[in-house]
C-alpha cells in the first residue's frame, strides 16, 4: 500500500478550511462540540475554548489525565487546530510552554491565528512530521497526542521519537483508537479508512508493545472503552479508544 500521509494531509487540510469533518473520530451529522462532549471534554472546557477551535475531532481528553503541572513544557503529536494544546496551556501557565506540532498547514495556521487572537501567549505550533520531530532531544516535560498516532504508518518511529524529546522521568498520555478482533481487509487498503482513523488502527496489544520498545516503561491503560461514534457496522465492537500512560 502506498503512504496515505498526502491524502491525510489533503482531507485533514480541507477540515480545517471547513472547520468541521465526518468520520469515525468526528461523527457524522453530529455537531462537533455534541463529539467532544462524548469522547471526554466536561463543558467548562468546551465553553471556554476559542470560538471555532472544536472541529469534533479526538477519541478522548489526554488533557484530562495527564496530571500537567504549572511550569512544565508539554508537546502534542498532532495538534490540529490546538484544542489540546489551549487546554494544556492553562495548566502550565505563564512560566510554562505548550508546543503543538502537525503535518497539515492549514491546522497550523488556523491554530497559530487562534492564538493571537485570543492571547494565548504560552504556546507555539510548528509544521512537522511526528515521525520526526522538530524538537530538541530531552526538552519536554510531558507528550499528548489526541486520536492521531493511528494515522502513522510506522508507529514506531513515532514513539522513539516521543521517547527522544521528553526529560528523563517525563510521561507520555496518548489517546488513540485501536482494535480487538479482525478488520477487514478492505479498510487497511482505503485511504478513506487511514483518514477515518480506523485503517491504520492496529490491535491493542500491538500497540502497548509498541510503546514499551521504544524504551518506555510502565506503560499501562488508564482508560478503555469501546468506541461507536460513525463506526460502520461492520467494524461494530472491534474499534477501543483508550488512554495510555508511559514514562520515561
């Protein structure tokens, strides 16, 4: 199979334009704030995010859990339009930095522009690959990701350089799909499928051994259920979103 990473770019660039998607990870005919009420955002934080942020992507809140501290530096694998990066942001505070970095210009853009516009003065957005990341080894406190890793053909290398990035003792809280059971074989050859996050969702356990042969140690669950949001029936059951916390 070709590298779907131009496709995701093209489609990820076009939601962005539009400030909304249909997927499994966004919910057809669903209003984007109603999704990110069900993957985990509580309404404080919903409410008081910039106007026009919440395209209704993600599969969780990595936020949430992470246990960010004031001062920290934090880095997220895919940041879109900054959801992720904004909430982490007013954890940290003033003496804290949040970086977010993406493949797609227009979420960079659209990320950057939200936050001049609404002071966000802690946190910058890079254009980058997170197979490769532009940033300084041992220069981050904590790694997020929302529903994005999936994406990646070599998950690999994702993590590695996860593991480069962060300050020994650092963590990492990834929110991601993965599956249980057999998916067809039709949705790892469409790119539609790797752009609605379930083509290049691989299976769980997989995906924790993965994370521990990057050097990450451990590394666990912290939270796991099943996912059903746009899920077509024939991958009824067999999609998880869960929480993953590691450490360095």
């Amino acid at each position: 199979m070709q590298d779907p990473k131009d496709f995701i770019k093209k489609r990820y660039g076009e939601i962005a334009k539009d400030g909304t998607s249909c997927c499994p990870s966004c919910g057809c005919g669903v209003e984007p704030k109603d999704v990110a009420l069900q993957v985990g955002y509580t309404d404080n934080e919903v409410n008081n995010l910039p106007e026009g942020v919440i395209m209704g992507l993600g599969c969780g809140n990595p936020v949430a859990l992470s246990r960010i501290k004031e001062g920290e530096t934090v880095l997220d694998l895919g940041s879109g339009s900054g959801v992720d990066v904004f909430l982490a942001a007013k954890k940290v505070g003033p003496s804290g930095r949040v970086i977010g970095v993406d493949i797609t210009e227009e979420m960079v853009n659209k990320a950057k522009a939200l936050a001049s516009k609404y002071g966000y003065n802690n946190v910058e957005f890079q254009l980058g690959e997170i197979e490769e990341l532009p940033i300084g080894n041992e220069s981050v406190d904590v790694v997020i990701s929302n529903c994005v890793i999936n994406l990646s053909p070599d998950k690999e290398r994702v993590f590695r350089e996860a593991y480069r990035v962060l300050k020994p003792g650092g963590r990492i809280m990834i929110s991601d799909l993965v599956t249980q059971g057999n998916i067809p074989e039709e949705f790892r050859k469409s790119f539609e499928a790797w752009v609605n996050c379930v083509g290049g969702a691989i299976d769980k356990k997989e995906y924790l051994e993965i994370i521990r042969k990057a050097g990450f140690k451990n590394v666990k669950i912290v939270s796991e259920k099943p996912y059903n949001i746009g899920i077509s029936k024939e991958l009824a059951g067999k999609i998880l979103s869960i929480m993953v916390e590691a450490y360095k």
